[in-house]
C-alpha cells in the first residue's frame, strides 16, 4: 500500500475527529427545527395586537366617559340661575291711573261780624272740635248794653202803643154816643197804627242787639279740625275783616279730587248709570302703599277743553285722618274687572321692537322664548295670551336668558308679582317703566312693562 505523508498545509485526515451528535440533533435534523419554530411567531403577533387593540378600546372608552362628565359639568355651571313663577288663571281690575289732590267736603275760615277785644281762646291748635264747640269769645259788654237799651225803648213804646189802644176805644164809645166827630176816631186809629210800627222797629232793635250778642261767642260751625291759633286774647278784631280767626276743616269724611281723560268718560258714565260704585284707591307718592279706598261720588259737568280732561270726586271715610287736606296722592279708579283671565308677573313681561314675549321653562329646564299678546296690568299682574296657565316663567335673569339656554330653577317665595328683576321691572308713577336691554346669542333685546295704564303691546 502507499504511504502518504502528512502535509503540515493540509488536515490530518487520519488524526481528525468527528464530534458525536445529541440525541436532539439525531431525532431532528437541522432542516426540520428550523421549519417548526418559523410556524409559531404569527400566533404571537395576533397576541399582541388583541392586546393593543384592548388598551386602545379602554382608553377610548375611558377619555370619552371623561369627555362627557367634563361637558356636562360645564353645562350645568353654565346654566342660567332664574327665578320662576307660575302662570295662573284669575281676575284683574281694569285701572286708570292719575295725580289727584284731597279736598275737604266743607273748610271754614272763620272772621268776626262785630267789633271787639277778644276775650278768651277756647280751642287748642290742632284740636278736634264738633259742630256748637266754643272758639273764640270776643267782648260782650258792649252789646250787652245796647240789647238792654233796646229792650228798654220797647217797653216804653209797647206802652205807648197800650195807651194809644185805650184811647181809640173811649173814641169809638163817644162816637157811638153822638159826643164826638167822627175825625177824631179816624185819627186816634192811625196814631195807634204808628205806635204799633215804632213797637216793631223796636223789637227789630232788640233782636239785632241779641244777634250781636251772639256773635260775641264764636263756635264751630262744621266737625273738623282746628289749624294753627291765629288770633291772640287781647286782640282787637273787626267786623267784616278779610283776615280769619280761626280755620276748621272737615277731616272726615273727605274727598279726592282727580282728572280723566275724557275718553273713559262713557266707561265712567255707563257704570254710574247702572248703579255700581267705582271704587278709588288713594295711594302713596311711591305708589307701593294704599292710603285709603273710596268710592266715586260725582263728577264735573263739563270737560275742561284746555286739557280734554274731567273732574271726578271720590269719597273717603277716612275715620283714621290717614288722608290729609290739600296733600296729593295717587288716585287709581277702577273701570272694570276682568275675570277668568291668565296672569303672570309684570316684570315676566318683556319686549322687543317686533312684540311682547316671556321666557318659558320647560321640563328639560331650558328657557323658551314664547310671544304674548298683553292686555290690563295693574302694575303687579298683566293678561297675556299665548300661554296657558300653569305654564312656568321667568321673572328675573334676562340679561343672561336666551332660547334654548340651560337654566337653574329657583321658585318665587308667594305672590304673583316679584321685586327681583334681571334687567328692570320698575314701576313709573302711572307712566310705563323701562328696565335694560337683553343680550346675548338669539335673545331678542328685552325691557320690562312698568306699572301704568292698562295698556298693552300684541305679539305677531
């Protein structure tokens, strides 16, 4: 055989060793590994991305649950905080308001009719006093003495006239007897007929002294009350002077004097005719408080052409002096009333140049703007149409309110009217009141009615 030697550039064929194999790499041959781990990396990747997709899935859910509680948390601290009333089916008078002055049914200023020192004052300043109270008396002496003088010469004439009388009968005897003419009991007739004219004058004389007298002793003609004190004891007052003494005014009853426009005059007219009463309502200078109530007794017979007015005069009991003479007050004459008719807060009433409006809110507690047709107000209450009783309405907050706005609900406390207001609502003095200007998105500029005559603006 050949002998090959080893070559140090080439193996050693013979010395070389083959390491032996696993029992995994006997049971798998490298191709066949290889194969099965590239089958299974797809089940991995699907995996995943469920587990992606599940994270997504969560933190979509989650951010908009936040989103929502986010957004309702703004709506609801963006809602418009309100107060509400209730519309409500009910009756209101029909008012015309105006300027009227009291006036007493009777005011004396009282002067002297005789001449004299005043004596004594009987009356306090400001005193209650009934009709015969003593006032002033003024000195008497004076007139005392000339009734006596009188009284004196009618006696010696009444005397006169007796004898006289006597005379005429012894005439009228010898006549019969033929003793005397005729003549002489002719004229003893006409002397008796003289001394019975001196006796009358006399007793004139007596009677005028005693009227004198009299009115030496001033006492209150009317029930009233006395003003201030104008005349002092020891005064020396004359007769016939323009200056008073004292002045007494009926206080009660008492009346308001007031003017209409004549147009209501056939309302006022028609309503005496058929007997009612028209009732008066005095009222403060505010207009807030009711000083009295009255009832219409009579009115002017002419229309005063300068300002196309009428006077009216109502009476007051006024038992408890709550009207004074001569003060002016609010006089509010109701014409009529209205009944059966949906009523809501002046001040829900808004208005814009097209129409009247309220703000309604609805059960979902948004604010819908709903046009009206107004009608009587009294200042607290106005007749609308176009909404129906218990229908819920905004009295205050129109500067923020427009259609469709979230809204806090606060009910109103008692009453139909409100003194809260959002942008006006005032009352006027018997003129329309004016409150602001609405703003803001689709509300249509808005101003309250005030109190005035019932007048009313109609919606489209």
């Amino acid at each position: 055989m050949t002998d090959y030697k080893s070559s140090p550039l080439s193996p050693d064929i013979s010395t070389t060793q083959v390491a032996p194999q696993s029992k995994f790499e006997a049971d798998n041959p490298p191709g066949e590994g290889e194969t099965h781990k590239s089958g299974h990396w797809w089940i991995w990747a699907i995996l995943i991305a469920v587990i992606v997709i599940a994270v997504l899935v969560y933190s979509h859910k989650k951010s908009a649950a936040e989103a929502a509680a986010a957004a309702k948390a703004a709506q609801a601290q963006h809602a418009v905080p309100v107060v509400t009333t209730t519309a409500r089916k009910g009756s209101i008078g029909d008012y015309v308001e105006t300027l009227g002055i009291v006036t007493p049914v009777y005011t004396d200023a009282i002067t002297s009719r005789v001449q004299g020192q005043i004596m004594e004052v009987h009356y306090k300043e400001g005193q209650m006093v009934r009709k015969g109270d003593p006032l002033i008396d003024i000195d008497s002496r004076p007139y005392q003495a000339a009734l006596t003088q009188a009284q004196g010469q009618l006696a010696h004439d009444q005397a006169v006239l007796a004898e006289a009388k006597i005379d005429l009968d012894r005439y009228q005897q010898a006549f019969n007897q033929n003793a005397i003419a005729g003549q002489q009991v002719d004229d003893q007739q006409q002397t008796v007929k003289q001394d019975e004219g001196t006796v009358l004058n006399d007793q004139g004389t007596v009677a005028n002294a005693q009227v004198n007298l009299v009115y030496c002793h001033i006492t209150s003609p009317i029930d009233g009350r006395v003003g201030l004190r104008l005349v002092d004891p020891g005064n020396i007052v004359q007769a016939g002077a323009t200056a008073p003494l004292v002045v007494v005014t009926q206080i009660a009853p008492i009346t308001v004097v007031f003017n209409v426009a004549e147009d209501y005059l056939p309302q006022i007219q028609k309503q005496m005719k058929l007997g009612h009463k028209l009732r008066v309502d005095a009222l403060d200078r505010t207009q807030e408080s009711k000083i009295a109530s009255g009832v219409v007794s009579t009115l002017d017979n002419e229309v005063d052409p300068t300002t196309g007015t009428v006077k009216l005069r109502a009476t007051f009991v006024n038992s408890d002096g709550a009207l004074f003479p001569n003060q002016f007050v609010n006089a509010k004459l109701l014409l009529d009333t209205e009944e059966n008719v949906t009523l809501v807060p002046s001040e829900a009433v808004q208005r814009n140049a097209q129409s009247a409006f309220v703000y309604v809110i609805k059960s979902d507690q948004t604010a819908s703007v709903q046009n009206v047709t107004t009608g009587t107000t009294d200042g607290v209450s106005t007749v609308v149409q176009g909404i129906n009783p218990g229908d819920t309405v905004a009295i205050n907050g129109f500067d923020k309110l427009q259609d469709g706005i979230k809204v806090t609900e606060r009910r109103q406390r008692s009453g139909t009217g409100s003194s809260a207001g959002g942008s006006g609502g005032g009352q006027g003095g018997g003129q329309s009141g004016s409150g602001g200007q609405a703003v803001g998105g689709n509300s249509p500029g808005s101003s309250s009615s005030g109190q005035g005559r019932n007048s009313g603006g109609s919606g489209p």
